[in-house]
C-alpha cells in the first residue's frame, strides 16, 4: 500500500474510533446543530396562504413546508403537544384529552388549568417527550411552556423551564430563546421549544374568520421576524434547525348549533367527563348506554372499544365508556354546562374529526439539515418526533411516527 492510500485508510480508522465510545455504541456529536421547535397553538393551516405571515412564507419558501399536517386524535391541545413530542398518540401517551380522569386518583379530575396536576409526572409518564431523550443522551434542552414540561417525566426536567405565564409577551417569550443562545458554549442547550398560545385564544373568542383572529396571526409572524433578526444577527440563521408546528386548527362555531344532550336523554341516564366538539360520557347503566350509542342528528356515539380504527383511540384506561364526536362547527353541552358557560356569541372551537381541512395544523421547518424548497405529502403529527430525534442525533424512544414521512425534507 502506498503512502497515501495508507493515510487516507487510517483517516477513515480514524474517524470510526472516534464515533465510538469504549462500551462501543456511537459517541454523541460534537458538532450538533441547535434545534429550535416552536409551536403556534390553534394555528389552522389554511392561515399560511392568507397573506398574513411573510416570516413564515420565506422560512417555508428557504426550506421545507407540509401541505397539511394532520393531529392525532382527540384534536385538542394537550394530546397534540404531547403526540409532537413523544410520537405517540394519546392513546398510548396518556394524555388522553384536555380534561381527563384516571381510576387511580378517582377524587380528581386533571385539566389544563389544575397546576398541581399539569406537574404531576402522574398523568404524563406514559410517554417520552423530546427533552427527556435529550436530557438523559447529554443534550441539554430548554423549554418555554410547552405543555409537559412543567413535570419531572420519568423524574427528568429540561435544564431550563419555567411555569406557564400567558401574560409573558411574545417578544419577550423570542427574547429569552435568543438568551438561551448567547449562554457559554456549556451551558447553551441544544434543544430549545416555545409555545405561543395567542392563535388558539383568539380563535376561541373571536372565531378563526375574525378580523382578529387575522392580528393575531400577523402578532406571532412578527414575532418569528425577531426571532429570525435576532438569530441573523448572531450569524446564526444559517446554523440553526427550526422546526414550526401546530397542534391543530379551528372551526366556526355558533349558538344556534348547540346539541344539549340532556334535552335528549334522561338528566340521570350520564354523567359527563368532557364537553363540547367532543363528550366523554359515563352512562348510568346498560340501558343508558345503548341510549347513546349510534348515530343521531349532528353528532355520533361509540363505545370506547368499538370507535373507528382510523381514529386508533379508544383502548387507554382514561377513556371515559362513551365517546361522542359532533359534526364539524356543531357543540355538545348539557343545560347545567351552558347555564354556567353559556355560548351567547360566534367563537371557534377544535376536536372535531382530524381529516376535516379546518382541523389540519401547520408543518415548517428551515435550516442547514433542511433541503429549500420542499413541499412534503400530509402526514401524521406524530411522525414529528423521530425526526427531532435525528436532527439531534439521539436515539428515539419507541413512538408511533413513520420516518419516511419527512426523509424528502433532509439533506
């Protein structure tokens, strides 16, 4: 062998020691790129071609965007946010719906705004989200109100979290990313994920057609204009990933399309779990059940076991007996529900089936890992993990997600 064959041999030598650690399983790199995952809470993918979002136009235009991406099912925030990030869906996860009970803690009933049991490792250590498996294969992550990472999953929390505070400014919220970013190279977290909720607000007040509902989105392009000025001025834009989700979209909704199930059926024939473009229902007896069960006007029930197999729900513990579905725009509500809450006025709403176009969420991604110029086939959000997973070189935890979903998008 001559002398520079044998020099380019023991570079390749070289290089394969170099990936292994002494147990013999792949080294982590050193040169991982820093991933930055945002979520835009209610953000319906039709929004994108509105005219609203320049920021995200030329992100989606410099690289890659999905036509649609679909939510898992139930539609809501908290089994979506937690479907990204695990690639689970909540039927495996155990986030099963915004508002959930579990036969262990029969004295409670989780929700969203319940923040004893929002840290509770309890009700979320059925899945493995993104900062967990980062955290434990020497990836420092950093989060900003993504939902779950209030709790110490599997006993592990980000380096760096704080609790939910709506009122923390977009701007401010993008500021503090940057901070992340401007830490010691020891100390600057590799995995960053933040959370805007305004979207999603607004469209529940105001209806996803409003004329504010159009300010807010323009609100949180804005804000991702800072983020991408900010990022330019650190000579960062181009060394960087951004990977930019939604967890569903939002639909038109009305009083006069209420369903008030208790004009319908005995005040006594259920008792109620969730409420709205979904119920959850636990019937008094047998008879009750058969009751519910089937289809009628604007709306259709299953029994737990028996819901369509597209919608792979209807197995986990949490679940309540009887699962009702509305037609799209159409609200289920008892007498009590709406005389507490009542609906008085047009607003938005979500949960309803996930193949409904205004149900769809957003996918845009932008980075050195990214080829420009992609227009990926919808897919499933929960093929959203395996490949943040990849983007950090970590090894993924088990999840539903199909890899091949995003493959076209990589360099």
């Amino acid at each position: 062998m001559g002398v520079r064959p044998l020099i380019r041999f023991l570079r390749v030598v070289l290089a394969a020691l170099a990936g292994l650690t002494l147990a013999g399983a792949p080294a982590l790199a050193q040169d991982r790129r820093p991933l930055i995952l945002i979520s835009i809470d209610g953000f319906r993918a039709e929004y994108l071609e509105r005219g609203l979002t320049p920021t995200l136009g030329a992100l989606a235009e410099g690289g890659v965007r999905a036509r649609a991406m679909r939510p898992s099912f139930p539609v809501n925030t908290y089994p979506n946010h937690y479907s990204l990030v695990t690639g689970l869906r909540p039927d495996r996860h155990g986030l099963t719906d915004n508002t959930m009970i579990d036969a262990a803690r029969p004295e409670l009933k989780f929700s969203m705004g319940a923040r004893d049991q929002v840290q509770d490792r309890f009700w979320w250590d059925g899945g493995e989200p993104i900062w967990v498996t980062a955290e434990r294969q020497g990836v420092k992550a950093a989060t900003l109100f993504w939902p779950g990472s209030e709790a110490p999953v599997h006993g592990v929390r980000p380096s760096i979290w704080q609790l939910y505070d709506e009122t923390l400014p977009a701007f401010d919220r993008v500021d503090r990313l940057l901070g992340w970013l401007d830490l010691p190279a020891g100390e600057r977290p590799g995995l960053m994920a933040l959370y805007f909720e305004t979207v999603d607000t607004i469209g529940h007040h105001e209806g996803p057609d409003s004329p504010e509902l159009n300010a807010a989105v323009r609100t949180v392009d804005l804000s991702l204009a800072r983020l991408v000025a900010g990022l330019k001025a650190r000579g960062l834009l181009d060394q960087v990933n951004i990977v930019i989700v939604s967890d569903h979209g939002m639909a038109p909704i009305s009083p006069d399309r209420l369903i008030v199930l208790d004009e319908q059926y005995p005040a006594d024939a259920f008792r109620w779990i969730t409420m709205g473009s979904m119920a959850g229902l636990i019937p008094a007896d047998a008879g009750a059940e058969r009751l519910l069960v089937g289809r009628h006007d604007h709306y259709e029930c299953w029994r737990k076991g028996e819901m369509p197999a597209r919608l792979k729900y209807g197995s986990h513990p949490r679940i309540p007996p009887v699962m009702c579905l509305a037609d799209t725009g159409w609200t289920l509500t008892t007498r009590e529900r709406q005389s507490q809450r009542p609906m008085t006025r047009p607003g938005g709403a979500h949960g309803y089936d996930p193949e409904d176009p205004m149900m769809q969420a957003i996918f845009i991604a932008h980075g050195p890992a990214f080829r420009p110029g992609v227009v990926l086939a919808p897919f499933d959000n929960v093929s959203v993990y395996p490949l943040l997973a990849r983007l950090l070189d970590l090894t993924p935890a088990p999840n539903d997600g199909d890899p091949a979903d995003t493959a076209a998008a990589l360099r």
